[in-house]
C-alpha cells in the first residue's frame, strides 16, 4: 500500500485532508533497488515516480476473522427486498425516529 502522504495534490475530489485515506491501492514490488528504494508498478492513473523510499509504502495486512460484519441475506418479498429478524436488542430515539438493534 501506498502513502497518500505526497499524493494530496492528486487527490483534488477528497472532501477534506483529515477523512482521506492514509494508504491507498494494493501495488507489487516490482524491483528492490537498494534496502531504501523499492519500484512499483503503478497504473498510468497515479502520477508520480515508480521509484519510491521504502518509509513510503507498507504491507497489507488482512481483516482479523470476524472483524468484517456480513450482511444477512435479502428475501423479496411483493417485489421489495425485506430482511427477516430474530428479535429486537434495542431501541432509541434519534432526530424524531426510531432506529433500531436487531439481531
């Protein structure tokens, strides 16, 4: 992965510097060059060198088992997608609506 560090200047559309992605793309080393400086391949969309220092880039680790919540499968039914649920955990009040914690 990539550090956005140096990169602010490519992501114009961001809203704001402080929700933008510390790290972005899954990029394969392509060349170790010295024990500083490894090359990427890089798609022709990023604008910078393919040569960069090692402080830049750090590995992908994946997502802890069970740190991913899935969603539950849809049913359909009269044509609308309708989730089926247990029971009720919770309930609050937010903006004059309920909302609400199932399981």
């Amino acid at each position: 992965m990539l550090s956005t560090k140096d990169l602010k200047y490519q992501m114009v559309r961001r809203r704001t510097e402080k929700l933008m992605e510390r790290f972005v793309g899954l990029y394969k080393v392509r060349k170790i060059i010295s024990m500083n400086v490894v090359e990427l391949e890089l798609p022709s969309t990023v604008k910078i060198h393919l040569v960069v220092n090692v402080s830049r880039i750090c590995r992908y680790i994946g997502q802890v088992e069970g740190q991913r919540k899935e969603q539950p499968a849809s049913v359909i039914i009269k044509g609308k997608e309708e989730w089926e649920v247990e029971r009720i955990l919770n309930k609050r009040r937010v903006r004059g609506k309920n909302k609400y914690l199932v399981c």
